[in-house]
C-alpha cells in the first residue's frame, strides 16, 4: 500500500517532465553532471598531492635553552598513563 511501484515512478518522471519542460530537466540534468565531474575531479587532486612524511618517532623535540636562568621548569603533577 505505501510502497512505489514502477509504473509510479515513470507517471511521476512524465508529470515532472511535462511541468518542468524538456528543456529545463534537460539543463538541470546536464548541471548535476557538471557537478559530479567536478566532485571526482577534485577527489583525484587530492589524491595526487604528496603528503608530508610521516614524522620519526625516534627523533626528540629541538631544545631551546632558558632564557632566564632563575626560573625553574614546571613540575607535572599529572598522572602518567
């Protein structure tokens, strides 16, 4: 009873054409198009991008010396995992 059937959606497709116009469906159909080659062109460009290497794990942080030699460095009270 709630289900569309075949012939449903062709009635519905004739009535949208003869409302909207050949014309004009044919415009918005060629517009989607435009817009799903755009869509895989930009996800190709993505994919050709070259992405930054990965960084080293075991490469330490740069040090930077005091500028202060009087302050001291903060303790971390915070539990370790």
């Amino acid at each position: 009873m709630g289900s569309f059937s075949i012939v449903h959606v062709l009635i519905f497709a004739v009535v949208a054409i003869l409302l909207l116009g050949g014309g004009r469906f044919s415009n918005m159909m060629g517009d989607v198009a435009k817009g799903v080659k755009q869509f895989k062109k930009g996800m190709a460009e993505d994919d050709d991008a070259p992405s930054k290497p990965a960084p080293r794990l075991d490469a330490q942080p740069p040090v930077t010396p005091n500028p202060d030699p009087n302050l001291q460095p903060m303790k971390d009270d915070r539990p370790h995992q």
